[in-house]
C-alpha cells in the first residue's frame, strides 16, 4: 500500500534551537516525517529533531538515485593471488620468517585486535548481544569470553598489552559495556578495553522518502560491517591507537570463537610485504559455498565479489589441473594498517560504497503500522581492499580458524562450532604428543592455557572423562 503512510499534509513547523534542521527537511521534501508532530510532547519533538539533524539529507538524496538507478556493471575480475599454506621446506622457511617478524611486532606493542560485534542472537534463540551467547563446549563460556581471554593469553605470552576495540550497534551497546564492565573484562585492564557502537542510516521507500518508524522516530539501520572504519575513527580509538604506538589492527567478527586473534605468522607477513590490508583466506568447500571469493581486479586492485554476484559458471570453473579457479574464500579476518586507515577516514567519509538492499520495512501511518517496499543501505569491510595499494591474501585452515555461530542447528551452527572446537583441541594434544584416552568425547582447552599447540606442556596428564577441560 504504497504512498499511504503519511496522509497528513504538514505546514512549516517552529521548534526554538532547530530552525536550521526544519528548514532542511522542507529543502529536501521530507515534512512528512512532522506527520505525526502534534501527537508528541516537547520532548519527543526534540527527540525526533535531533535525530533530523543527523541525517546527511544530500547523501540520502544520492543513494536513492543511485537505488533507483539499479545495479552497476561490475569490472571484469580473475583470481587473487595468495600465499598457500606450506608445502616446501623452503615455504615451511619462509611462515617461520614470518611468525619471527610477527612475534616482534607483538612484544613492540604495534598490534590491537578489533572485534566487530554489534549482531543480537536472535537466531540462536537468544534475547541479547551474540556476544554473550554461551559457545564453549565444556565450559559454557561466553563469545565475548573465549575472546578476551585469548587476548589475556596473547599479552601475558608476548610480555604486553594489547588493546582491545569493541564495535557495537545501537541496540546492543548498553548490554554490552553493562556486562564486560560486570566481569571485570575478563581480566584485561578496562583502560585497554574501548568499547564504541557503529553508525546509523536511515532507510528510504520507493519514492526516496524517510520512513517514520514510530511517530516520533525515523527508521534508521546499522551501516554494515563496512561502517566499523568509520566508526573507528569517528570514535576516537584510531587516534587513541595511533598515539599508543599500534601500528596493525586486527579485525574479526564476534561469532568465531576459532579466530587467531592475535596471529605472528599473519602480522609478520603483513609487516615484511608492507601491506596496507591484509586477509586469510580459505579453500571453498565446493563450488556454491556461500562465502564471497577473493579477485583481482582489472585495474589491478584485490578485492571480494560475493558469492551471490559470481554466477554459476565462475563458480564451477576449473583450472588445468581440476582445482576450482575462484577457490580462496574471505572469512572476515584482516589486518588493517593504521596508517592506511588513518588516509580513508581523515576526510568527511569513508570511502567505501554503499550497498543497496530491497526489503520489506515497518513503518507507522495514521492508521497504525503496515509494512512497505524500502531500500536499505549498508557498507562492507572487504570494499576497502581495492583502496589498498598493498594487499596480501594469506591461506588458513578452515579446521583450525573458522567455526561461525550463526544457526542454532545444522551448518555453522553451536553444535558445528562445539565439535570444530573440540577437533582443534585433540589437534593440538596430538602435535604435542599427548595422549587422550578413548573415553573422552568433548574436550575444550581455555585460552588462558593455551592459544596454540605450542603453549601445551608435553607433560600434560587428560582426565579418563567424557567431558574435559583443561584451564
């Protein structure tokens, strides 16, 4: 029922102090949102004006036409090179180079970690930030947990402090920082742990009006995993880093409890090709696996075309030799530069792309609420890439870092994560030549035992126990 959620005509509004925000919503026609304005008391007006003056009406304007316009020609693109995983003495060599390069920019104190958790566990069947979903198989430990205390573990093994950046949503923040500050952070000093929510957009109808959400508020939506940059700089924390001396920002989302966070081989590649982003990578599983793809560009530029943007044919191109051609999958693990991000975001923008999504959005009209026809807006990390001069693309082992809790059952789910988890960790105990006696079917090791094999005394005695975790 389009058109009919603001029947009301509205005249010229006065509202002492927002004159200038008035006066711009009538520039660019959209009074409708003063609707509903003689339902609000003063502060719900002021609430609602407020919200008005954060809205960049002339970009709004520009991403509706370009919305309406409908899609752009992608350039032409082929494979991205990557560095494999070793298969030579002399790569065994070269990642042993790295890990050494990487272990020093550590203990220098040039890396922070950056976690991207602004998602609710709705999907999992759960009233609050994903981050506080419990994932551990044996300890019931939290995500937000598993990963500050890797962190814990990363500083306490390098001899350092390494911060710890937090990107929420607007719907999560104060949950968030209410239960981080309630578990004392896990153990990490609170002056290293900064805590900052993405920005907001608003949405659009088909006309390229706003949509009022409630009467006194528009509908407004997080601006993706992209907007972290953004919100990055816009916080102060890029700043608060660089004066710290951070050098490399590692990025990663909430729902991955596998992430090596704080990686030497990757920070060591990164710092010895002196690149500007770095990602890891993986082998799709097969060919319609619903991960985007790492590509390099016709101008030259690496970047990440989503799996829904490949056809079918790309997908199931092969090489000479039988190997899919578009094979290295993005997981959403990268290494930013501080430097690099500092040149993208010193201006106004960031200047990453807005993506466009038609959905069905609520919207309230003088006759309650009713859904409509909208656009959506929102950015994505990986369109930084093609403004990086430098970029590497490093393989990982899908056993071993990539475990998204995303489903309550079946792929990438908590009981997908719970088994990788505990995979990873008979791994481990066999590298180190430890025995796990047959009776045991779940096991978990904390963080604060061990981020990595090495980390495991080969002493180690494991429990005759169907449950087991070592701490």
């Amino acid at each position: 029922m389009q058109g009919t959620a603001y029947a009301l005509e509205t005249a010229m509004i006065a509202f002492r102090g927002f004159e200038d925000v008035i006066r711009r919503v009538h520039e660019y026609g959209q009074e409708h949102v003063f609707a509903f304005w003689d339902m609000l008391d003063e502060p719900g007006r002021r609430e609602l004006l407020n919200e008005l003056r954060s809205v960049d009406f002339s970009q709004m304007k520009d991403l509706y036409t370009r919305a309406s316009q409908g899609a752009t020609q992608q350039p032409g693109f082929e494979p991205a090179p990557y560095i494999p995983l070793p298969a030579s003495a002399g790569d065994r060599l070269e990642w042993e180079r790295a890990r050494e390069r990487g272990e020093s920019e550590i203990r220098a104190g040039k890396v922070a970690a950056f976690l991207v958790a602004g998602g609710q566990g709705s999907r999992l069947g759960f009233d609050g930030p994903k981050g506080m979903f419990r994932v551990g198989p044996v300890s019931g430990k939290t995500l937000f947990q598993i990963h500050a205390e890797k962190i814990l573990k990363y500083g306490r093994k390098y001899c350092v402090s390494i911060p710890w950046l937090i990107m929420t949503s607007e719907a999560n923040h104060e949950d968030t920082v209410s239960y981080l500050r309630g578990e004392k952070f896990f153990g990490l000093d609170g002056k290293d742990v900064l805590v900052f929510p993405q920005n907001m957009i608003p949405s659009m109808d088909e006309r390229g009006r706003l949509i009022l959400e409630e009467p006194g508020r528009i509908f407004r939506n997080p601006d993706g995993h992209g907007g972290s940059l953004t919100a990055l700089a816009g916080s102060g924390a890029l700043a608060e880093m660089e004066r710290r001396g951070v050098r490399i920002i590692s990025y990663f989302q909430v729902d991955n409890p596998l992430v090596r966070i704080v990686d030497p081989v990757f920070i060591g590649f990164h710092a010895m090709r002196e690149a500007d982003i770095s990602s890891k990578g993986l082998m799709k599983a097969y060919p319609g696996e619903k991960i985007g793809v790492f590509v390099r560009f016709e101008d030259g530029t690496t970047g990440v075309v989503e799996y829904s943007d490949l056809s079918t044919e790309l997908q199931e191109q092969r090489d000479a030799n039988g190997a899919l051609r578009f094979c290295m999958g993005s997981i959403a693990i990268h290494l930013f530069g501080v430097s690099f991000l500092k040149s993208i975001t010193g201006g106004s923008a960031l200047s990453l792309p807005f993506h466009v999504a038609k959905k069905k959005i609520r919207s309230h009209a003088a006759g309650g609420p009713i859904e409509l026809d909208g656009y959506k807006f929102e950015k994505f990390v990986f369109d930084a890439l093609p403004l990086a001069p430098r970029n590497v693309v490093l393989e990982t082992s899908r056993e071993d870092e990539f475990a998204p809790v995303k489903n309550r059952t079946g792929v990438d789910s908590v009981d997908s994560a719970r088994e990788l988890m505990t995979g990873q960790c008979r791994r481990w105990l066999a590298e180190r030549s430890i025995r796990v006696p047959g009776k045991v079917r779940v096991l978990e090791i904390s963080p604060l035992c061990a981020v990595e094999a090495e980390d495991l005394p080969s002493n180690l005695s494991i429990p005759d126990s169907e449950t087991v975790y070592l701490e």
